[in-house]
C-alpha cells in the first residue's frame, strides 16, 4: 500500500475469522483432521484424494487439519494491532448453540483481542428455530445473529453448501420472521448469482439487518475454478457485469451492509502462492481493486465491514496484506481516513450493537 497510509492510525475491528479446534470439538471437517493426524501420510498426496471442488474451495488443506485459537490469530495478527474480533460459525457439526458457549470459553481479551461479537449457525428452515436461537442467546450474551450456509453454484464442480432456492424456501422464510422478533442480525455467504434472492429477502425483512459476506463471492471472477466458471477472459468479464448490476440492486435495500472480506478465497479463482508465501499486495490490489471500488460506490462508506476472514484466507496472504489491500482498493477509490475508521470498526460496532464501554 502507498507509504502516506498508517494502518496503525486506525482502532481494528476484525469482524469475520473463525476459530475451531477439529480435533476437539464436532466439526464437518472432524474425522479428516482427526485422521490425518494418524496417518503417516504427506497431507498434499491425501488431499489429491478429495473431490476437485473441495480443493479448489480451500485451496491449502493444512488450516483445516489443526486448530486455531486465539493465540493462533493473535501470532498472525503481525504489526496490525486489532482490538477486537467477531466471531463467525463454521461448520460445526452438533448441536449449534453449544459452538457459540465453546467460542464464548475461548481466552480472548488477555493477551488476545477481545471477542465482540458472536454470529451462530442456526437454519431458519428448521422446525426448532426459536429454541436453537433461544439457546444461542442463552450460550452467551454477545450473540449478535446467525449465519446459515446458503451458498450455492449452479456448476457442479464448484463447492455448493446447500440445494438451489434456499433462500426463497417458504420454511426459510417463515423462520426467518423470527430473527426480527429477537432484534438479531443475518450473515449472509452466497455466491453472487444469488444477490437478487438476497434482494428479496432483504424487501421482505426490512427490519432485519443483513450482512453480505464477502461482497457475494463472484467463484471464477480472477481465473477458472469448477467446470465450466471464469474459464475465459470474457466469461470472467460477464460474470464481473453481472455481480457489478446485482450489487448494485442489492445495495438500493439500506438494511443490507457488505463485509469487504474474503476476497483473498481461492475459490474465486487466484492461483495459489507457493506454499509459506504470500501473495504481494500489489497484484491483490490489482485484482480486488475494481471489486472494492465498485462496492465503495453502491454502498458508501457508512454499509462497508471489514474482515480478514482468517484463517480461510492465510494461503494467499497475510492479515496485515488482507487489511492493507482493502485500504489501498478503498483509498484509491476514493475513501478518506475517517472513511476507513468507519470501514474497519464503527460500522461493525453499529451493525453488531458492540459495546464499546465508552
């Protein structure tokens, strides 16, 4: 980034990461990390073994197979100094309300940033809706709201989380009514073909807040993943068009802010560094820059979040290059410092209710 930008000016907020432990608690990804630890096997010659769209989503296998806690994104924090994160469900396999009391258990605000914030898994669809956010609230008091995983593609060989027309599914709906009884916010990961159903999810709850995450991840945007996605020039270039009109429309609604995170995903298409590199923050810039603008421009300032979505991200950057290469794609579009401040804290405190103890 330029050398007049001083991230260490700015109070940080990291307001998506993950921690897990798979060898500890119940995740989807349990049995592989448990295995692996057993087996006397080269993790890239296992990984071959995984279908083509499980490796192109997570590009490095290693962050999966291990834990990560605080002290683990404390270390990859580097000279970034965050105060505070939020944290996002993942995956968890049992009963969710327990992975919310495992976060809350987790030594943050020590010698660690402090946990502001808790977003839960939870399915609107489900018939037990009220009691799982019941327990969610129950589990600790800093949950702010729930993420359900909504993403799908409609090319086979890109990783798919749930079936086509989740969003729309009148069981979705009904229980989504009841996040607006309960004043809770909805993290929303999809890929960007779905953001005119977002749309109209966001008309049909105005008073819910809805948090795009990952500006709606356009897979194929920087270079071919799947069968048939961003395998050309122009593909990637009407795919582009289309996330730009769709943002746009989605952006109209003001209940709707985007995190300005996970952009460093493989699954949109970067070719992975050599493993224990980074890739340099000119050519993220680069690559993410006209993405950032465009966001900058339908969302404004005041509806932009940002993340490091660590460790999903680690294999193509650092957390310093995540954050660097979002203020220098801002900046470059326009945004000032007090824009930044808003961008990487004041609007997650707004959006998530954090208190600030001020």
């Amino acid at each position: 980034m330029g050398r007049d930008m001083d991230l260490t000016g700015l109070d940080i907020l990291d307001a998506h990461i993950h921690q897990w432990d798979p060898h500890a608690t119940p995740r989807e990804f349990s049995g592989l990390a448990k295995l692996m630890r057993r087996l006397p096997v080269p993790v890239d010659l296992a990984a071959k073994l995984a279908p083509r769209r499980d490796r192109e989503f997570i590009g490095d296998p290693r962050a999966f197979l291990g834990p990560y806690l605080p002290a683990n994104y404390r270390a990859d924090t580097g000279p970034t100094a965050v105060e505070a994160i939020v944290h996002v469900e993942v995956e968890w396999a049992g009963w969710k309300p327990d992975e919310t009391r495992w976060v809350a258990s987790l030594p943050f605000g020590v010698d660690t940033p402090a946990l502001a914030a808790v977003i839960g898994s939870a399915d609107p669809a489900a018939v037990d809706i009220g009691a799982v956010l019941d327990a969610h609230q129950t589990a600790s008091p800093l949950l702010r709201g729930i993420r359900t995983m909504v993403a799908h593609h409609p090319d086979p060989g890109v990783k798919s989380f749930a079936a086509a027309g989740a969003l729309t599914a009148p069981a979705f709906l009904h229980g989504f009514a009841q996040l607006a009884e309960r004043g809770l916010a909805f993290d929303a990961w999809v890929y960007s073909g779905q953001l005119p159903e977002l749309a109209a999810l966001a008309d049909r709850f105005p008073e819910v807040p809805i948090v795009l995450d990952h500006l709606g991840t356009p897979a194929g945007a920087f270079g071919p993943v799947g069968k048939h996605t961003g395998r050309t020039p122009a593909q990637r270039h009407t795919l582009l068009e289309r996330w730009r009109a769709d943002l746009t429309e989605l952006a109209a609604r003001p209940n709707v802010t985007a995190k300005v995170s996970g952009l460093m995903m493989p699954v949109l298409g970067h070719p992975l560094p050599p493993r224990g590199t980074s890739t340099p923050v000119p050519q993220l810039v680069e690559r993410t820059g006209p993405l950032l603008a465009h966001a900058f421009d339908v969302f404004g300032a005041d509806r932009l979040i940002w993340g490091s979505n660590f460790p999903i991200d680690k294999p193509f950057t650092t957390l310093t290059g995540a954050a660097e290469t979002v203020a220098t794609g801002l900046t470059a579009a326009g945004a000032t410092t007090a824009d930044l401040r808003k961008v990487f804290r004041d609007n997650a405190v707004r959006v998530y209710r954090i208190d600030t103890g001020s």
